[in-house]
C-alpha cells in the first residue's frame, strides 16, 4: 500500500497513533534529509528535524484536522511546505522543498526593498537638490538685494572680462552705461573723469590690473554732480582666482566725497594753523617721544635753535636732549618742566635769554606711556636785563643808605651827646625857650637815628646778616610790660590800651629785644592812627607751642587795596584825620623782616572808619631750658629809651 508514494514527487513520511511511530519514509524524504530506514519503528523524538512541529502535528492530531504549514526552515536555508493528514490515528505528512522559491521570493523582496530604498534616497536627494536650488536662488535674490540696497558701489565681470552684475549704487555714482562695458571698456569710461593714483597713468593702472593681477586700492575718481559740485569716488578692485586662473573681477565704488571734503577742509586747517603758529612770537615746538623727531616748528623756534636751513625733523640740540634723558626718560611727565633763564646768541652775535618750558603729554590708551613732548620758549631777555638794572640800582640805594646811615650816626650821637652835655652841665642857665628848642633837638635826634637804625636792620635782614640773640623769656609777661609802659603814653593821648591772655605764663626762645622792638612797633601805629577816645587791644593767645600775638586798634583803617603792599618798604599810610604822611613807611617792613627772621608769620585785617588787626604767629616754639624762670622786668633806661625811640615820630 505504501509503495505508491515511492513514485510522488516529494517526501512522505508516516506516523500512526499518539505516539507517533514512524511506519514509512519514502525514497524522496530519504534523500531530502539524508536519513534511511532504520528509523521505521522509532518516534519522532529521533527523528531531529520534526522536532519543532511536533507540538502542530500533536495538536492536529488532538482536534483531528489536517494542516499545511508553509516555507518552514526545517533545515539551516532550506524550506519546506508541508502537509499533515489525520485518518484515523493514521498520520501522513507530505514534505515539498521549496528553498529555490523562497530564496528567489527573498532575493526579490531584498531587490524590492533595494529600489525603494534607492527611489527613496533619490527623491530624497533630488528634494535636497530642489531646496538648495531653492536656497541658492532666494540667496541669490537676497543678495542681489542686499547689493542693491548697500551704498558702495559693486560690479562683477567674468572670466573673459565681460560685464556679469552692477548695483543700484554703481549706476547712482558712476552713470547707467555701466553694463554696457567690458573692463576695457569701464577703464576707458574713467578716463574721461579727473583721478588721483600715487602717480600712475590709467595706461598704467589697466595694464597692472589686466595682465599682472595686480589689485587696485584707493584710485579716486573726481567728478562733477548735477549741481556742478565737486564729488569723489574711490575705486578698489581685486580678482578671485581658482588654480591660478581669473574666475572673476570685483570692482567696488565708494562716495568718500564726505570725507575728502573734510580732508581737503582739514588740510586747510592745518595750513591755516601753521600760518598761525609760524605768526606767532612766541618759539613753540612739539617732539614725538619714540623717536625724537619734530612734530611741529614754527618759524620762531627755527630761528631759536638756528635750524631754518638745516632743519630735518630730528632732534639734535644738546640741551633739549639732555632734558628729555634727565626728566622724561626717568618716568618724571606728570609736571611742567622749566629751563630759565636759557641764554641763546642771536645771528648778531647778541646774547637773549629764554624760558623754555617742557610739557610731557601721556598716551590716551596707555596713562603712564609718554607720547609726545610740548615746548614753548618765552623770550625774557628784556624782564632780565630790566631785573638786573633794578638790581644794580637796589644795590646802590642800599650802598647808599648803609653809606647815609653809618656817615649819619657820627654827628647824630654828637649832637645828641652835646645835647646831654649841655643839660648836665648849664642846666641852672637853661632858659625854658632854650629848653624848648633842646627838646626839639633831642626829638629830632631820636627820629633821625630810628630812621638810620630802620634802615641798617632791613639792609641786614635782606642780605642775610642781622643776627638774632636767642633767650628763654616769658613772652606773656614781657609783652604785658610792655603793655604797661605804653599805657602811659596812650593815656596822654586820651587812648585806652588792654591787655589780655588766655595764660599766664608761657616761657619761649626767641630774641627778646628784636621781639621787644615789634611790639613797640606795632603800637606806635596804632597809636598813632587811633584817635582820641578809642581803645587799643593787645592779646596773647597760646596753644600748646603755639603763640599768637594780637594788636587791635580802633582807628581809622587801612584801604583793602594798601593791605597788599602795607609790609613794603617806603610805604606811608596817609592819616585823614591830620592829612599829613607820620613815618618813613620802614617800620611795618621791618616788623616783617624780625618776625619772619623769628619763623613767625605776620598778617593783617583791617575795615575803614573800624580799625586795623595786626596777627604775629609762632609755631612750635620751644624754650631751650624746661624750667620755667620768670624774667624780672624793670622799667629801666634801655626800655624806656626803646619807647621814647619807637614814639619818636609821633607829634
């Protein structure tokens, strides 16, 4: 019965029961599987390659159904459609390959997925290819905007030179022909314009631009507007090159008309400025710090330094350099510098002095870099040949005081002796006329040597010679005797003088008689610009080292335009009460002299019709003997001949 299936065409294999025991293999599922008979009688557990169905035949065996199950890899690459009948407990299993099919079927379904990949990437290319087509043209259009909408000018010529794409601005500042012209063409429309290029002819320009790729920068086209106004065009070209050959020209136009006209006007200027500088009478000069050259001369200056007809920029005068090493290269800038008196000989041979100053001016990026070097010179040969004169005769005058003063205290103490004598020895005979004129003698006396001694202690003090006698003393106590003894005087005079301190005592070193003889002084003044009725003020202030000395008085003041001269010697404040000069106007410059000479200050404030204030500080004084020794104060001979000498001019 089973021999019939030997003949089909495909494999055959027969199970029967549950169990399924193999009862037949035909000759075609031998050879399909490589099996022979010894499985009849065995289970399909030994049989391998029915391994993974067994579970379907199972179940088809379960439900009695027949099955087919299609291309199923049995084997590595190999496929099968197989067919399970159920009969009974009869299980017939018909094998057919078909791994040719499947393998053609997959290698076309490979082939399918293949191309669609390919049409898929090519459409996907082609969009690609679409969108930068896209892209390139909205770029294009953008920029062609962009371009046009730009001020400077733009033109593109091709390879062989022919127009390919100009601006807007280009046919606004050059004319509309030009997309009518090749390169030729473009240069020879410029040469109907006037142009400024570093001294090249158009031939020239086009030659180097055309066979020698030589780049053009900055040409300037000058032409006229509609307004027949003067306007500049700058022309720069380049070439863009791929494996040493021209691809394109690029052209570009730019209106610097703004700018020229600024240059031209900043010439100008500058031209303008030079005219002035050179006009002026006054050498000025400006050094660039890096390299020592001019920056600036003026004709002035040229003159100075004797370098019209040598003159080349760089600096070369000795002295200029010597202060450049000594000053500015020591990182000294921050200051003016001054070179007075400098003396130069003119062409003439003449001698004229000069003061040169020197101003650094720092780099703006960098503060502490030096950039350049300002000098201005000022010709001071006539203020010092005038201060010399006014020596010579200041001098003189002082030789000839000190000469009148030492010729003058001869006779004077003669006279003033003989006076003394006169009274010593005739006074029973001394008739009250004689005395009268005795009187007047020894009052003129006393005058003429105050006067004499003025002059010898200012000529002294100004020439460095007077010498102070330090003591230690109690300035309060000192200063409220004197006090004490002018009050007598001012009393007579209808006058009240006040004393008053903040302490009581204070010991100091100083020079007691010169100290003595600037109280005096100072109430001599204001005594004798302090009517009758008024008061006179003297205040000692201290503070710790410090000493201030005060003289107030209630007369007639001092005009605020006086009070800057009112220390000079010779000068005289007129009293309107009298309407007579009292002084010789050497007291108050001396008081200046001894105070100063002291290491003290002296100032003044005063208010017409209110009075005058007279304020004497001493800073850091210092006694030389902490202990504190109080000095006895008499009203003797040497005192009382100060006072009678000091009041001496008072009528």
């Amino acid at each position: 019965m089973y021999q019939l299936y030997d003949d089909i065409p495909f494999g055959v294999i027969i199970f029967q029961g549950k169990h399924l025991h193999i009862q037949y293999i035909n000759y075609n599922f031998v050879n399909m599987f490589d099996v022979d008979s010894e499985f009849i009688g065995r289970d399909i557990d030994d049989l391998k390659i029915f391994r993974q169905i067994k579970g379907t035949i199972e179940n088809c065996i379960n439900f009695g159904i027949n099955k087919k199950l299609k291309q199923v890899e049995i084997l590595i690459n190999r496929y099968f459609d197989i067919i399970i009948n159920i009969k009974n407990d009869i299980i017939t299993i018909f094998v057919y390959e078909v791994s040719q099919y499947v393998n053609m079927q997959n290698e076309l379904k490979h082939s399918n997925e293949n191309f669609l990949c390919m049409c898929s990437e090519l459409k996907t290319k082609c969009d690609i290819l679409q969108t930068l087509r896209n892209r390139e043209n909205d770029c294009f259009i953008h920029l062609k905007n962009v371009l046009n909408n730009i001020s400077e000018g733009i033109i593109v010529y091709d390879e062989f030179g022919k127009f390919y794409f100009c601006n807007k601005a280009s046919m606004c500042l050059i004319g509309d022909d030009v997309k009518k012209f090749d390169v030729r063409g473009f240069f020879n429309k410029l040469g109907c314009y006037d142009f400024e290029y570093r001294g090249k002819n158009l031939l020239q320009l086009y030659y180097d631009f055309k066979y020698k790729n030589r780049p053009i920068r900055e040409f300037i086209i000058k032409l006229k507007d509609n307004n027949n106004n003067n306007r500049y065009i700058e022309l720069n070209s380049s070439s863009i090159i791929n494996e040493n050959c021209v691809v394109n020209t690029i052209i570009t136009l730019k209106d610097i008309t703004s700018i020229k006209s600024k240059g031209i006007k900043l010439q100008e200027q500058r031209e303008f400025i030079n005219d002035v500088v050179n006009t002026i009478d006054v050498p000025i000069a400006v050094i660039e710090y890096d390299n020592l050259n001019y920056k600036l001369a003026n004709s002035k200056y040229k003159d100075m330094m004797f370098l019209n007809n040598n003159f080349n920029n760089s600096v070369t005068e000795p002295f200029i350099l010597d202060v450049i090493h000594n000053i500015f290269n020591k990182g000294i800038h921050k200051k003016e510098h001054v070179l007075a008196p400098y003396v130069i000989k003119d062409k003439n041979g003449n001698e004229r002095y000069y003061k040169i100053k020197f101003t650094g001016k720092v780099n703006e990026k960098s503060i502490n870099k030096l950039n350049k070097i300002f000098i201005h010179a000022t010709d001071i040969t006539e203020e010092i040949v005038h201060n010399k004169e006014l020596q010579n005769i200041s001098k003189m005058k002082d030789e000839f005081f000190n000469m009148i003063s030492h010729e003058l205290r001869t006779p004077l103490t003669i006279i003033n002796s003989s006076v003394q004598l006169a009274r010593d020895i005739y006074k029973e005979e001394i008739t009250r006329n004689i005395e009268r004129v005795l009187l007047r003698v020894d009052q003129n006396c006393r005058r003429l040597l105050k006067l004499i001694n003025n002059i010898l202690d200012i000529s002294k003090a100004e020439a460095g010679f007077l010498q102070l006698q330090y003591s230690d003393f109690d300035i309060v106590v000192v200063t409220e005797n004197i006090v004490s003894s002018v009050s007598i005087y001012a009393k007579s005079r209808g006058i009240q003088l006040i004393f008053d301190t903040n302490k009581e005592e204070k010991l100091v070193a100083l020079d007691k008689d010169k100290y003595e003889k600037i109280i005096l002084n100072l109430l001599s003044n204001a005594i004798k610009f302090t009517p009758k009725g008024r008061k006179i003020y003297v205040t000692t202030l201290i503070e710790n080292n410090k000493v201030q000395i005060k003289v107030k008085d209630q007369g007639i003041g001092i005009e605020k335009e006086d009070l800057k001269t009112i220390f000079n010697r010779f000068i005289q404040i007129r009293n309107n009460t009298t309407n007579c000069v009292q002084g010789t106007g050497l007291g108050l410059a001396l008081v200046k002299n001894l105070v100063e000479l002291m290491e003290g200050n002296i100032k003044v404030n005063s208010k017409i019709n209110e009075g005058t204030e007279f304020t004497i500080t001493f800073d850091n004084l210092k006694n030389n003997n902490n202990n504190l020794v109080k000095d006895s104060f008499d009203l003797n001979s040497d005192i009382k001949n100060k006072l009678v000498l000091e009041f001496s001019d008072i009528k």
